[in-house]
C-alpha cells in the first residue's frame, strides 16, 4: 500500500530546481515500512504509458513508520520547462511503478519563472503578452522608442513616474465661461462647424436655460453667453446638438409644467446666440 502527497519547494533566493514530496510506504499486509528503500521517480507528460521524460534514482530513502520524504532533482536536475501537465511514476526497489501516476500540483510549474530570472534588461516584450492595466506607480524611468496610438500620451500624462514630462503634450487650457450665480448644472458641450465649443446648462440662481458660445477652441475669449428660455424652472437636463444649418438644438427639462421642450425654435430666432456662424 501506498500514499502520498505533493508539497510545494522551499523558497529561495532563485528559483528552486527541486521539488520536495512525501509520501506513505507500507507493505502487502498494509504495515508500515521501517527501513531504507531503493525509489525511483519518473516525470511523464501522459498519466498512463508514453516514455519517462525525467528519472531519478535514489538508491537508499529513509522510511520511518510508512512516512518518508524526498527532495526530487537532487540526483538529476529536473530540466523540464514546466509549460504543460506532468504526471509523476513512483517505483519501490525492484517493484513495478506504481499505479495511476501523480499529478502534479501547481507549485512546480513556479519553476517556470527562471525563464523570466535569464531576461536581458532589454528584452523586448510583446504587446499581446501584456494584459490588464499597469498603474503609474509600477514604471520609472524613460521610455524609450515608445509608439503610443490617438490620445493616449496626453491621457497617460502623469501616470509615469519619470517617462513623461507636462511638457511633452499641450497643457490643458480651463476657462470660466459664466460665473453669475450658481450656474453650469447640467452642462451638455458639443463642436460647432467652426470648432468652437457651444455649451447648454442650467442656470440654478435664476432656473433658466443658458446657452455659452465659446469665441474660440479654448473658449478664451470672444465669448457669448444667452439665456434661451427662462419662462419657469426650465434647462434642466439639457441635451445640445448642432443642426445641418450650423445652428444649436437643444432638449430639456421644464420643471414649472413637468413636461419635455424642445428649444429649436427659440434658438433659432436668437441670432445673438449664434452669432459668428457662417
């Protein structure tokens, strides 16, 4: 008879090479074994037949009541690249191997990560081995030769902890378009044809719908702020659009009369709003 159980290695400055397993050794009348024995371990990548594709013979292993433990690899260097399943074959003195054979737990295949330990500090790392999200606090440094798509350099600003500098994308630009009262509720932003910025929002102080034309991309000057309805608590909740005409549409909430408007015609008719369209 005969029981055993997989342990993890222990842990060391590298990567361990070995593998320690315990076991419990008894004999045909399911006594325990007290004496040393010959033992011999294989490594397949089939749980039954297939050829042996690492073996170890330990020619005298200590069995104290049925337990013994062995350190496997400290014969033969277990070379393996622990990248698929191995089953492990158990054989006692002049026996056949034991049946069925052991899979092998999960801490082995740690083993593995000795491959990353022989990495040049240059070596290249494939996009598609990279997954998730990295936090900035995990990169220092430069990066070097680095093709970044889109908006994502001005996105990762500051994520870096060295890489990037305030200087290497265009600095945000934050304006005050209206300060009276307490207003910007709301807001709903959309890029007139001319690349201006036309904002709708409610204005809370008054409980009127406003409308913010900016004068220029950075809405710093040139700036036209007008008051489209202010019939009632009206502007809640607005939602802006720029017509096929160049003009502003806007839907919104009108809380005196609990009802949904559409201020398409009153936008229209306030040339002051628009003023500067084409």
């Amino acid at each position: 008879m005969f029981a055993l159980a997989l342990l993890g290695g222990i842990a060391q400055a590298q990567v361990p090479q070995r593998i320690n397993y315990q076991g419990y050794l008894g004999n045909a009348s399911g006594q325990p074994i007290n004496a040393p024995v010959q033992m011999v371990f294989k490594l397949y990548d089939v749980a039954s037949g297939g050829t042996a594709l690492w073996t170890e013979t330990q020619a005298s292993v200590a069995v104290t009541n049925g337990i013994f433990n062995v350190a496997l690899g400290a014969v033969t260097p277990i070379t393996l690249a622990f990248d698929q399943p191995y089953w492990l074959g158990v054989t006692v003195g002049t026996d056949a191997e034991m049946t069925p054979r052991q899979p092998l737990a999960s801490n082995p295949y740690a083993m593995r990560a000795k491959q990353a330990d022989g990495l040049a500090p240059s070596a290249p790392v494939a996009g598609s081995q990279v997954t998730g999200t990295i936090a900035g606090s995990q990169i220092s440094g430069s990066l070097t030769n680095a093709t970044l798509g889109g908006n994502t350099l001005a996105q990762v600003q500051g994520q870096f902890v060295a890489g990037l500098q305030p200087t290497s994308v265009a600095a945000n630009v934050i304006t005050t378009v209206d300060s009276t009262g307490l207003v910007g509720n709301y807001a709903s932003l959309t890029i007139d044809m001319e690349g201006r910025p036309v904002i709708a929002y409610f204005d809370a102080t008054k409980s009127d719908l406003k409308v913010a034309k900016c004068g220029n991309a950075n809405c710093s000057a040139g700036n036209t702020v007008s008051i489209v309805d202010s019939t009632g608590n009206v502007g809640k909740y607005p939602s802006l659009v720029i017509g096929v005409d160049g003009l502003p549409v806007i839907a919104y909430y009108d809380a005196t009369n609990v009802s949904g408007k559409q201020g398409a015609s009153t936008l229209r008719a306030s040339r002051p709003l628009i003023s500067g369209h084409g």
